[in-house]
C-alpha cells in the first residue's frame, strides 16, 4: 500500500496544478488577458499625459501673457484690435 500511496499523491498534485496552470485564478489564459489590458492601459495613459502636457502648456502660455489670448481670439473669434482693418483674402 506504501508503494501506491507515494506516486498517487504525487499525481493529485500534478493534477492540481495543472489544472490550476490552465483554468484556475493566474492561469496563463488569465494572465495573457491581464497582458493586454495592461498594454491598452498603458497606451490610454500615454495619450493622456500627452494631453495634459499640451493643456499645461497652454495654461502656462496664458499665464505669461495675453499674447496667446490675443492670438486665440484672433484665429477662432476673428476679433480685431482698435484702428486695425481685417482683409480676407479668399482663395
């Protein structure tokens, strides 16, 4: 009986692992799936950084002066200053 006992035990551990190895909690399906979220994850928080590095950018323009203001209003609102005549030139 000793010498069945030792190799049967040792195959339910051999089972129980694999069967952790392939459908249990860190499985490697699991973990490729964790993978790509991470990489999705990753790829979202570069863009953003991005487009908060442009934001504070422009924040920081804004708070130096008016002459980004001054710009904005001129490209988007076609705002003109005093005594100054605007020629659009169609093309």
């Amino acid at each position: 009986m000793g010498n069945r006992l030792i190799p049967a035990v040792l195959l339910a551990l051999l089972v129980i692992v694999q069967v952790q190895l392939w459908w249990g909690q860190g499985s490697l399906p699991h973990v490729n799936a964790l993978r790509q979220e991470l990489d999705q994850q990753k790829l979202a928080n570069e863009e953003a950084r991005r487009k908060m590095e442009q934001l504070s950018a422009e924040v920081t323009d804004l708070k130096q002066g008016l002459n980004m203001v001054e710009e904005r209003a001129r490209n988007e609102l076609g705002m003109v200053k005093t005594n100054e005549i605007f020629v659009q030139v169609a093309k």
